[in-house]
C-alpha cells in the first residue's frame, strides 16, 4: 500500500510470478504512463529455463526452511495468509519501529564487521524470540528471501523479470540466543546467506517441484524477515507526488517483518514494521531498541 498525499494505491501481486525486486520495476513502469510520459522501452527477460527443475531432480541438500504442500493444509503461513478474522483484530496488534541510521550504525558496529540487513535481521531476531518464546531449550529461527540473480551460474541475464529468489535460514536455540553475543547472531545470519549458492538453488528448485509448498514461517514461532528498504517503492510518482508511506496496513499474522525504507520522516533510516499478539508486542517494545 502507497499513500500519495490524500491518494492512496494498493497493489497485489504473486510471488509465483514476480518476486520484490520484479515488481517494483514493473511499478515504476506502471508509473511513467500515470504521468503522461508514455511507454518507454526496457529490456525484459522472461525465459525462465535457467530456473527450471533438473531431470530426474537432485535434492542434495536438506531443506527445513520450506513447508511441504502436503502439510500446508493444517498449518498457517504468512505465505497462506487466512482472511482477518475479528479474533485476530483484536488479539493482535501492527506496529511501525523506526531505526534512525544512528541507531543502525550502532547495530553495525557491535558485530566485527557486517552488513545492514546483516545488523537488522539479526537485531530483530534475537529481540524477537525473546518476546515470543518461554522454553529456553527450543529452537528459534530466522527466515529471509535472498536474492538469486546473481549466485547463479551462469548469472541471470539482465532485465530479468520473474521470481528469483530462495528462503534462506538460521537457527539457534533461544538460551544461545539471549546469552552470547550480538555477533553470534550476525554470524549465524551470514552463514546462511554464503550457503545460498549455485547448487543450493538448484537443490531449492528440485526440492519444490517435488513437494511444492511454502517457506516454513508458522512452527515454533519462526520469523520471515523480508527487505523492502532498498525497493524503490518511496521514489514511486502516479502523477501525485512521491509517497509518504509504502508498505502493508495490516497483516493476519505475527510471523511476517517488514524492513521498509524511512523515507522523508527518517531519511537513511528503517522502518520495521511488525504485527504480533498484544502482550508478546509489550515484551517486544521493552527491547527493540536495546541497542
């Protein structure tokens, strides 16, 4: 959802056809005609057999960040989100936590050396696991979309215009997690985004002709953190000015976090936005920003 002054504008669109990184192209496409500046032309690239299944398949690796359909059926997923019900409105409750750049400096500086979403992923998932979590031995985990284009090989052509990108996952155990350092966290993020390569995208893709599914977000409390900061959503102009807000108004589930951009109200920060159950938000404000 784009606010634009008085104006707002709502989009859908499904990750089996475009990924984050797609769509917003094709917004700002959609958004040169708004203004009268007419078709322009772009290179787009749509041939999907670089990213098509192997035959036979060749799953070589194990793959517990994704959900099989098979099990879809009894479980929730922000994926399968189901309608909002009265119950969820009024036992959940969305906010919207800005991190100035100040403060994302500081996350950054705590680890040796790390990378922004690096910082926050890891920030968010520890504050969050202990505001969801009771049992110290349970594991928790981190999920988060990486970007494939450029990890294969050969890479993906330019332009491409499709879904490329995979779940990648963390785990720990929440005692791990609340008593070693912050840099324990960062390096278990980083871990799992060097071990998206070339032939764990291909096992990925394997994987999901065979079972289908879903990224694995609604078991023992998993967390999907999805980055939409560097998505040119606040750059977006229908004709009515850039917008003063992008990003969703509500969500049926808690397992789902947003890294949107500040935009002009915290230019260079980010905006986390994330819905949870209202005493687990209590617990989760008292530590969100201990940096």
């Amino acid at each position: 959802m784009s606010k634009c002054g008085g104006f707002s504008l709502g989009f859908v669109t499904n990750h089996s056809l475009l990924d984050g990184r797609a769509a917003a192209d094709m917004f700002q496409k959609l958004a040169t005609i708004c203004r009268g500046e007419g078709m322009k032309m772009y290179v787009i690239n749509n041939d999907r057999t670089s990213i098509r299944a192997r035959v036979p398949p060749q799953i070589k690796f194990p793959h517990k960040e994704y959900i099989k359909q098979s099990e879809v059926s009894s479980l929730c997923s922000s994926f399968i989100p189901p309608p909002l019900s009265p119950c969820v409105l009024q036992t959940h409750t969305c906010r919207l936590f800005s991190f100035t750049p100040e403060m994302v400096n500081t996350l950054k500086d705590k680890a040796i050396k790390c990378s922004t979403f690096e910082a926050m992923v890891a920030h968010l998932w520890r504050t969050r696991t202990k505001a969801v979590f009771n049992d110290r031995n349970e594991d928790s985990s981190v999920l988060f979309a990486v970007d494939v284009r450029s990890r294969l090989c050969p890479p993906l052509p330019h332009g491409f215009t499709g879904n490329a990108v995979v779940t990648a996952s963390a785990t720990a155990k929440v005692a791990e997690l609340a008593e070693k350092s912050f840099s324990f966290c960062v390096d278990m993020v980083k871990q799992a985004i060097e071990g998206i390569t070339d032939e764990y995208v291909r096992s990925v893709i394997d994987w999901l002709e065979v079972y289908k599914g879903v990224p694995c977000t609604s078991l023992s409390g998993n967390i999907y953190v999805s980055a939409w900061w560097k998505l040119p959503f606040f750059e977006m102009d229908f004709g009515y000015g850039k917008p003063i807000y992008g990003g969703p108004i509500m969500g049926g589930m808690d397992d789902f976090v947003l890294l949107l951009s500040g935009g002009d109200c915290n230019p260079g920060g980010i905006n986390v936005w994330i819905g949870l159950e209202r005493g687990k938000m209590e617990r989760f404000m008292s530590n969100v920003f201990d940096i």
